[in-house]
C-alpha cells in the first residue's frame, strides 16, 4: 500500500461486531482483517459478546473492545449499547460480521445510529425475500456488503436485487502458521495407525452442512479394495456421537477415525495424503485453503464456494453434493497415479497464494476507501 493510501486509513475509525461465542473460521477472519488494518493505520475496535473466545482474543492482543450479550437479533439493549459506543467514539463504519451482529446493527440504526454498516457474509444459506431479513439488507444504513465468494454474492444480488454495493472479497490464510518440516507420522503412532497407509482427513466441525455421512460413505466404497489407506475426521461438534454410531453401523471402525477437537491442524496437515470435502454448502471453506497450501491434492464436493477455490483436474476434483461413488472414483485416481498426485500437490500449493490474508485484508481495505469517499469523512460525526 502505497504512504498516501495508508494517511487516507489513519483517521478512520471501524467498529466491528463478533456475535459469537465460539471461535471458528468467521472470527479467525476478523482477527486478521483487525491485525491488517491496524498495521495500516485503521483505528479498529470490537463489540463482543460477554465471555466469548473473542473477548478472550481481544485481551490477549491488547484490541479495544465493549463487550454486551448479543442475546439475538432481536436484543434491544446490546442494540442501543452499540448506537451510543458509535456515537461516543464517533465511529465511521461498523463492520458487522455474522445475521445475528448484522440485525443489531439495523436495530441500532433505527434507534438513530448515524454510523453506515458494511455487512460481511459468509454463508451461502438462501436470504428470506420478505421480512426483516430483506429489509436489513436493502436499508439505506448498509454501506457495503462484502462476500467471501462469488455464490454468495450471487445470493445476495438475486434476493435483494442490489449490484453495486455487493462486493466479492475471498476469505485469506496466515501462511505464516505453517512450516515445511516434512510428516514424522506422529498420527499413525498415536491412533495406532499402520505406518504405510496413507491418511485421508478432513478439518471441520461435526455439524450437518459438511456432510460426514457422505465422507463416511466415501470411506466405505474404498475399505474392500484399498487397504494402504485410513480416513480421519478432525473436529467436534453436536454430531459426534451420531457419527460415531454411523461409522460402526457400517463396520468402519478400524477405517475412520475420529480425532475429536485438535490444536495441531498445521502439523495435522503435513500428515495427509489427500484432503476430502464433502461439504452440502460451503461459504468458501479456509480449511481448504489451508489444505491446497500444504501441498495437498482436494477431492471435494461443489457445495458454495469450493470450485472458486479448486480448479478441477489442476489441483483436485470436483464432484456433485452426495456422490460418493464420483469422490471415491477421485481419490482412487489419486491413490494409483503418483505422478498425478505430484502434479497436484505442486499446483496446490501455488493456487493457495491466491487466498492469503493480506489479500483478503487489502480487499477489505479498498472496500473502505471506497465507502469512505462516497459517505465523506463527516458521516460519523452528526449527531445521533
């Protein structure tokens, strides 16, 4: 960023909303856009929820924060605490980044918060055509609304029939969490996993949009006929005990292991053969990114935004949402071609490039000059 660009940044002053209460791929996202701005002369301070994970992250970084219930869309008092922070600390825009944070940035608008609010959706779930759902997404106080792919951005141009306001700006990746030490089959040992077979995993959480049934029903038309391989699903999640029980329906248990919740996902990531998406829907999927970065071949589903980030037959294969025989036929293509598996590690990993942090906090970042410039630097500044 050029000097000019970064005086332009240092008198702006962002609010952004974490409704949440866990930590999971969305507030990693506005822990990154936070630490780019930052360093780029954005002043940028958080609403959060009381004693979430993302309070917890705010005081370890030294991040200026409020913290309110964030009860639900419909919370009055976490609404009108917002409209008076906005107007205390004369706030340009307020970034808000899930429904829920989005709703009580309506709230507040229409309790007399003067701030614009640039909308950050991550979802590919359908947006209600009528209702106040429609309406928070077509209200004058939405300066911007920023998509991490182009099918949501497809959503959201087709329910709310708005263009120019909609924006495509690709979620990134801290390339700096991994390193290029090689695997050391740390999870064969632990697991008491057999040191050739190959591992094949997934890292997500255990909830129905990612589809572990059609990953376990990939695993079950491979367990005859490939011996040398072994599945592992990463993460928790409310479906676990389901999924438990579906694996040993099937007879799986000595093929699929189930790893629970893991902090090791960069050394994880190392230990793989293939990464397999089975997602239903998709946002855009960072773990993917993560995935492609580590040099591993993606065998996934075309669910949301995934084939924005794989280009079938470059750096993995694309298959239709539930066809486990068409994700199974991939992965054994990639099991008995050695050299097609080299060529898509390699391209892999020059593809994950395209989705790095700072690209996604520079999109960001020209998104706000560019609200910045069509509201003038006075918006923030009337009185509520």
């Amino acid at each position: 960023m050029k000097e000019c660009d970064i005086c332009s940044m240092s008198s702006l002053k962002v609010l952004h909303l974490s409704s949440e209460q866990s930590w999971r791929g969305g507030e990693q996202q506005i822990a990154y856009l936070i630490e780019y701005a930052r360093d780029r002369g954005v002043d940028a301070t958080v609403f959060c929820k009381s004693n979430s994970k993302f309070q917890e992250w705010c005081e370890a970084n030294n991040i200026p924060y409020a913290d309110a219930p964030f009860l639900n869309g419909m919370d009055v008092y976490t609404a009108n605490a917002v409209r008076r922070y906005t107007r205390k600390k004369r706030i340009d825009f307020v970034h808000v980044h899930s429904g829920k944070s989005h709703s009580i940035a309506y709230a507040a608008a229409k309790m007399g918060m003067k701030s614009p609010i640039i909308v950050h959706r991550r979802v590919d779930a359908p947006i209600k055509t009528m209702g106040p759902s429609l309406r928070k997404y077509k209200s004058d106080d939405v300066a911007a609304i920023i998509c991490v792919s182009e099918a949501i951005a497809k959503i959201v141009r087709s329910a709310t029939g708005l263009s120019d306001s909609v924006h495509v700006v690709y979620s990134g990746v801290d390339f700096k969490r991994f390193t290029d030490r090689p695997a050391n089959g740390y999870l064969h040992r632990e697991f008491g996993i057999d040191t050739p077979k190959k591992l094949i995993g997934n890292i997500s959480a255990l909830v129905d949009h990612k589809d572990y049934p059609t990953f376990i029903q990939t695993a079950k038309r491979l367990k005859a006929e490939k011996e040398n391989i072994h599945f592992l699903i990463i993460g928790d999640g409310k479906l676990r005990h389901e999924l438990h029980q579906l694996i040993d329906d099937h007879g799986l248990a000595d093929f699929i292991t189930m790893t629970g919740f893991r902090k090791d996902v960069p050394e994880i990531l190392r230990e793989l053969h293939i990464f397999l998406m089975t997602s239903k829907t998709e946002g855009l999927g960072t773990t993917v990114i993560d995935a492609l970065h580590n040099s591993l071949p993606v065998v996934a589903t075309r669910g949301g935004g995934i084939p924005e980030l794989i280009r079938d037959e470059k750096d993995g294969f694309l298959s239709d949402v539930g066809d486990a025989d068409s994700l199974a036929s991939s992965i054994r293509r990639l099991l008995e071609n050695e050299s097609l598996h080299a060529e898509f590690s390699r391209n892999a990993k020059q593809r994950s490039r395209d989705f790095s942090a700072e690209k996604m906090g520079e999109g960001v970042l020209d998104i706000y000059r560019k609200v910045k410039a069509k509201k003038g630097e006075t918006t923030a500044t009337k009185p509520a």
